[in-house]
C-alpha cells in the first residue's frame, strides 16, 4: 500500500501535531507523533514508526482516529451493503459532506468500501492538489508528514 506524506515546516513536531489535529477537530491523543508514544488507537502505528525510522524525517504525525460507523465510536460497518445502506439513509447535506470526505481522499487508496462506493454511488476522487506530496511504493497507509 502507498504511503501518502505531505512535508510541513512547523517550529516543532508538536506544533505539527497539533495543527493536524485542529484540521481534523480531534485532541492531540488522536493524533500519532514519532519519535513519541503511541497514539491512544495506536493500529498500525507500529508499522508508521518502523517506516519513520527509515525514512529520513526528523518527525512524522498522522491521523490516529478511532473508526465511528451511524455515530456510534469503535463500531464497524458488517459490510459493504451496511455502508451502502447508510449512504442511501443519509439527508442531502449529510450525504454531500460524506461524500466531499471520501473524495479527497487519495485516489490511490482503495479499500472494498470506497471501491463499491464508487461503483454504486459514482463519487470518484478529486485530482491531488496538495503541492508537494509525494507518493511512494511501498510502507504504511496514513497522512504522514515532516515537521
């Protein structure tokens, strides 16, 4: 799976760290900061921090968010027709915001929801605009970045 990283200049990786999780209107605790401890929903950040190591960065945050399915915090969609079925129940604006969601989201990033999403619903990923992001072959999923 690629990794997507977007370089940032902040005077700290806490500084970083905390303006990521202001765009995602989360606490700091839901946002992953290497070299540091693991976020509180730490999946894959031992997979980030492995990549981190390696990768040349003086710091790396990402989004350490827990899954939220029909508002409930730890719920899962059971499948692909739940989340189909949720977006059919959805009101017009609910629905425009989820979809803005998932279409800017990397278009290389594909998971079996977002591929059925797009079969069913037509919604596809807006071009990258985000200037200097870089993608590469191979590591971690998440929103990585420099401070």
């Amino acid at each position: 799976m690629p990794t997507q990283f977007v370089e940032l200049s902040y005077a700290s990786a806490e500084q970083a760290q905390e303006a990521l999780a202001g765009r995602e209107g989360s606490g700091v605790e839901s946002i992953g900061l290497w070299p540091g401890p693991a976020p509180k929903y730490s999946v894959g950040a031992a997979a980030i921090a492995e990549w981190a190591a390696t990768s040349g960065f003086d710091a790396v945050v990402w989004t350490a968010l827990r899954p939220k399915f029909r508002g409930v915090v730890d719920e899962v969609p059971a499948d692909v027709e739940a989340v189909l079925a949720y977006l059919r129940e959805l009101d017009a604006e609910t629905l425009a915001r989820a979809r803005e969601y998932m279409c800017a989201a990397p278009a290389d990033v594909q998971t079996p929801f977002r591929i059925a999403i797009t079969r069913e619903l037509g919604w596809a990923p807006a071009p990258a605009t985000i200037e200097g992001s870089v993608t590469e072959p191979a590591g971690p999923v998440g929103d990585e970045g420099r401070s």
